[in-house]
C-alpha cells in the first residue's frame, strides 16, 4: 500500500521560480503514483487556483484600507487601534462586512484597482523571472528599476506585515492526490456568487456542445476574472474525463480554501482505455 505523502509550502510571490518548485514537486507525485501524463493539465488547475487566491488577497486588502478610510473619516475621535479592533471584529461577521464590502466594491471600483495592482505586479515579476532564468538574484538595483510599481509594492508589504498568505497543500494517498490552496483572507460572497454562477454557465454551454462559445462570451474581465479562472479548471478537468462538482471544492469562512481532489482509480482507468 503506498504511504501518505504531503508536502506543504508558502507562497509569497508567485515568480516564474515559484510556479517551477511547484510544478517539479508535483511531477514527483504524480510520477509516484504513475500518471505523469496528466501533470501539466492538473497543474494547469493548481495554477489557476493560485492566480485566484492572489486576486482575492489584493482585492480583500484594498476594501479593508477603504473601510479604514471610511471609518477615520465617521469617527475622527478614535484612535487607529481602535479603528483596527473595530475592523478585526467586523471581519468575524461575514454578513456584515459583506453587505459593506459590497459598497466599497461598487463605490470605489475595486475590481479596477485590482487589475492595477496586477499589471504592476507583472511589471515586477518580469524582472525577477528575467534575473531567474539568468541565474542570479534580484538586486536593489533591479528593484529601483523598476518604474509605476508603487501601489504593488505597498500591498506587498502590507501582505508580510498582515500574515495574509497563500498555502499550497499537496498530498498523495492510495485513491486521491489531493492538491488544497488557501489564501489566509475570506472571499467576498459576491465574488464566492459570481464562481458558481460562471461554473454552471460553463456547464450549460459544455452539455450543448458549445464549450467555446463560453469563452469567448467571457472574454471580459471587468471583474478581476472571478469565475472565469474556475471555468478553465472545469475544462480541464472535464477534458480528462472528471466530474468537476465533485473535484473542486471550496471552502470559506475566516480563510479561503479550495480543494482539488484527483481520483487515482479513475485516471488510471482513462490511461488504460
């Protein structure tokens, strides 16, 4: 019987370096378990869920400082320690600050700060993945080079200095190869909505026949993308002959986390068809 095997990491950036330890650990696993053919579409899915937990991080971070700006400005007798308690405890009621967040959202065009910060980010990591594939370390000065960065590197410290982080899982049982990314911040409902919503309508176009019609109907991505990202995992996963309902799971409460599940068994069985 094969032992359990799990291997648990932290990403703080994720660089063209990151994407490749994951890959290469995954590969191990999926190696051991004999199905090296199927890691670059299951990766594929982990990728998407990666890019998905930085998007919601970035986006959780924003409406939290917009809140904060929100509140000096209503109680300018209180201190920031007292705006941050206020803060922490109106995280603890999802409904509460999902009905503001929601506000901020619409008022403050979130979603477009959002991509901001993601085109800046791009900026940032194609310097670091340039010095990567040249084997060598960022430097200062590669760093001080890099112009119109300003708000990325902001929320990249706030990130450290707020522990929000992302946590990839991957574990090798017998039967399954589980693969669960948590991003430490809650999703928005609206956001957590607006995945189901993009799942079932990528699933009504798929049973049509029409899967790429889906596709180009969502070219858009005025949202941050929310969705679409998990209608490409649906894909794939479909592709491979897999139930996406019951391979993607996602969990939320304080955190984040999606769970995807891969069936040994039934992978193997499509390889020997």
């Amino acid at each position: 019987m094969t032992e359990k095997k799990k291997i648990t990491g932290i990403i703080q950036s994720y660089s063209t370096r990151a994407r490749d330890k994951i890959f290469n650990l995954g590969a191990s696993i999926f190696m051991e378990a004999g199905l090296s053919q199927y890691v670059d579409d299951i990766f594929a899915c982990a990728d998407e869920l990666i890019k998905n937990a930085v998007k919601a991080n970035y986006k959780f971070l924003l409406i939290k400082d917009a809140l904060y700006r929100q509140f000096t400005q209503q109680y300018p007798e209180k201190s920031h320690q007292e705006i941050e308690d206020y803060l922490d405890n109106l995280l603890k009621d999802k409904t509460q600050f999902d009905t503001l967040a929601d506000i901020i959202r619409k008022k403050e065009d979130i979603s477009a700060k959002v991509r901001e910060i993601l085109n800046q980010e791009n900026k940032f990591l194609s310097t670091k993945n340039k010095a990567y594939r040249d084997g060598h370390k960022l430097s200062s000065q590669d760093l001080n080079s890099i112009e119109g960065i300003e708000e990325f590197q902001a929320i990249r410290q706030q990130m450290i200095d707020e522990n929000i982080r992302i946590i990839l899982k991957m574990q090798y049982e017998p039967d399954f190869i589980y693969i669960e990314v948590t991003n430490t911040a809650p999703i928005l409902t609206h956001d957590l909505n607006r995945i189901h919503q993009k799942r079932d309508e990528y699933r009504q176009y798929r049973d049509e026949g029409k899967e790429y019609e889906f596709f180009i109907h969502n070219i858009d991505t005025s949202d941050s993308g929310f969705g679409l990202g998990y209608a490409k995992i649906d894909s794939f996963l479909s592709n491979l002959g897999l139930n996406p309902d019951t391979s993607v799971a996602i969990i939320s409460s304080n955190n984040t986390t999606a769970l995807l599940t891969v069936p040994i068994t039934l992978l193997d069985k499509e390889q020997i068809a």
